[in-house]
C-alpha cells in the first residue's frame, strides 16, 4: 500500500511538473542561438524551424495567461535587443537605410523624461519635386522650427525629392523603423507618438496620418495639401489643421476647408471619434509665422489608443495598401484595392462588423481586448459569423511581434473570417 502511494505520488508530481513546466524555459532550449527576428540586418526566416513538429507543439501550445505574458515578454525582449544589434549603429549615425534608400534625421530633447517614457514628435520638411539642395535646406530649417515642451523632437531628410516624398510606400517602414528605435534609445512611450508636418511636410500629414493612423497619438498638418484622401482613419487619434487663408497656391485654403468639413461630418455621425481642430488664419498666407507652433502643445494632451472599441479603415493610396490596422489584418492571400473599406466595433467580447470590402480579414485579440474565459462572438449585419472560445498560443504572440514590432500589438490569439 506505502509502496502504491509513493508511485501515485510521484507520478503526480511528474503530471504537475510537466503542466507547470517553463515555456519559455522550452522554447530558448528548442531554439538554441537560432536569430528569431533579425539577423545580419535581414530579417530572419526561422518558419522551418518552427514548422518541425517540436516547433509546432511549442509554439502551438494552449497557453494560460501567466504563460502568454511570459512568452510575449521573452519574445519582444529578443525582438528590441535583436533590432539594436543590428539597426542600432544606424541610429548612432543618424541614418536609416532599406535597400539603397537612406533617411537621415536630427534629434532634439526637451524638458524632463517622465516616469512614462518620453514623447516622440517626427516632424516632415517641406520641398518635394526640386533640386536636392533646396530639400535640404527645408530639412534644416525644419530641425529647429518647433520646440516641444517635452520630448524627442526628430526631422527626418526625406529619402526622396520628389512631389509625394512623404507618403511612398517606403515611409511606413521608415517610421517604424525610426518609432521603434527611439523606444529603445531614448525610452520613448509609443502611446505618446506625434506627427507633424510643414508644407510638403503637410501634405504627408493629410496621408501618413490615417495611413498609420494605429502608430500615432496625434497629427497636426501645417500648410499641406489633402489631394483625394478622407479622414476616415483618423478616427482614433486627434488631428490638427493649419492653413492661411490667403495661401491660394494648389487651393490648400480651399482643401483645408473642405477637409475640416469632411471632419465635422465624420464626427457629427460618429460622436465618439475624430476630435480635432482647424484653423484657418485669416492673414496669412503659407508661412504661418510659427502661429501653429501651439499645436504641439494641443497634441500633447493625446496618448495613442492602440485597442479602440470601433476601427474604421479605408485604403486610401493604390500603392501603399497596409495589411494591418489597430487590432485587425488582412491576410495575405486577399486582394487589397485602393478604398477598401472595413468598419468594426466590439463591445466585450462581442465584435460587430459594419462594413467589409474584403472576403477576408483577420481579427487579433489579447487579454486586454477580450475575456478567454468566454466565448467570442462575430457578426456580421445580423449573422453570426463566429460563437467558440479561443486559446492563447506562442504562434500567434511571434507573428503579432514579427509583424508589428510595437509592444501594444502583441496578440495571443485570432479569429480567421470569411465574410462574402
């Protein structure tokens, strides 16, 4: 009978030992030195050492949410310390590269760190489709145009001379790369990012602003023109708008009234979204004399909401076409076409799908976003799409880090949908 409890006991012990066993633990020994993001400045492609059916059983794993957070820390731990071994020198420079484009940019510091990390501002140069050496000097100039009273205040040289400089499919890596970095040298909070831009700079303001509009807390557009696209995205984030009255050159008064317009509509029917302000200064034309200057300090009252409870998201260029936004992504194997339109809210765990374009689209959760304890539910205009509880896995914390590289996107699980 002793001899009987002393198997039972010990072969409980073994059973308790191997549920409560390291994942992390698991996964480092798995992995041994294997680069899991970065590797000599490439990305790294570590998909077949995770498809092996150790890998798939690790990383596919059913995980409690001690485990999720100790996996989603080791993760982006790696991901920052394998970004600063290999981007870190280009920070040191002041230059970025991706491929044979290089962005160079000036920093400035201003006022006290706070124990929440400091604010970032990327402030755009105006120019565009003119000799390099006039480029230049708006880079300069920008540099020390505007001061915040707290900060990180970085100009960027476009890597480009051109009309559209700002806003070409390449930008969306140069910010990040730029946001990302500056988180890990400067200890910059990514939920206190602002974008600001001057003339040309502006018109990449009116673009980049909803095209990234889930990396930013606010924008303020001083001077730029809107061309076709609407605030639709900007919903989530405060949004600025500086124009003189007088500046007649490319109808930019005309456009930025017409945009404040297209604003006011947008949150007269959606109330809780788009806070902004326009400004149209009666006496001025396109140099402002630093009136918009306070437009800094009416940003800084915004932090980012990266997990809002209503996404709207529009693809609003035919050449850039993000496939992520806030919590939501598209897969790969869907087509994207330029205003592609997905309108979804979620209360609780209920997600409620307005509008999609897509046949497609992929919904990203984490413990903040729903309860795993219950079930997830989608809908779809009345149908019910999706009613199943859903499981935290290590795939899915690698692949939101992979793709986002933003603390605030790391997601534990996702629903796949068909929707047409």
């Amino acid at each position: 009978m002793k001899k009987l409890t002393l198997i039972l006991s010990l072969w409980l012990c073994s059973f308790v030992c191997w549920v409560n066993a390291d994942i992390v633990k698991d996964i480092k020994s798995f992995l041994g030195d294997t680069p899991l993001f970065f590797d000599q400045g490439k990305e790294t492609d570590v998909e077949s050492v995770f498809s092996s059916p150790k890998g798939e059983q690790l990383l596919k794993k059913s995980l409690s949410f001690k485990e999720a957070q100790k996996v989603s820390d080791y993760f982006f731990t790696t991901y920052q310390k394998e970004l600063k071994k290999n981007f870190g020198p280009q920070w040191g420079k002041r230059v970025l590269l991706k491929g044979d484009l290089k962005m160079p940019f000036e920093t400035r510091i201003s006022g006290e760190k706070t124990e929440k990390g400091r604010s970032l501002y990327i402030s755009m140069h105006g120019g565009g489709n003119t000799p390099p050496e006039i480029n230049h000097q708006q880079w300069r100039n920008q540099i020390l145009l505007y001061t915040p009273e707290e900060g990180v205040y970085i100009a960027p040289r476009a890597p480009f001379n051109d009309w559209n400089m700002w806003f070409r499919p390449e930008m969306d890596f140069f910010f990040d790369r730029l946001i990302q970095l500056a988180v890990i040298e400067l200890d910059v909070n990514p939920d206190k990012v602002y974008l600001l831009g001057y003339s040309a700079g502006g018109d990449g303001v009116y673009r980049m602003a909803p095209r990234m509009a889930d990396r930013w807390a606010a924008a303020a557009m001083m001077a730029g023109h809107p061309g076709d696209v609407s605030p639709l995205n900007l919903r989530n984030i405060g949004f600025s708008l500086w124009v003189g009255a007088k500046d007649s050159a490319y109808d930019r008064n005309k456009k930025a009234l017409e945009f404040q317009q297209k604003l006011l509509h947008a949150r007269e029917v959606d109330p809780s979204g788009y806070v902004y302000e326009a400004h149209i200064l009666e006496n001025k034309a396109h140099w402002m004399d630093l009136e918009d200057a306070v437009a800094l300090e009416w940003m800084a009252k915004f932090r980012r909401t990266p997990l809002p409870e209503k996404i709207a998201w529009c693809q609003e260029e035919s050449e850039a076409m993000p496939d992520s936004f806030y919590w939501l992504s598209i897969p790969s194997s869907t087509t994207r076409h330029k205003g592609d339109t997905l309108i979804i809210s979620h209360q609780s765990n209920t997600f409620d799908i307005e509008k999609s374009d897509y046949s497609q689209i992929i919904i990203n959760v984490n413990d903040e976003l729903i309860d795993f304890g219950k079930s997830v539910r989608v809908v779809y205009k009345g149908e019910e799409l999706f009613h199943e509880k859903l499981k935290r896995s290590g795939l899915s914390i690698y692949e939101s880090i992979r793709r986002r590289g933003d603390q605030r996107y790391i997601f534990s699980s996702r629903v796949h949908l068909n929707i047409k």
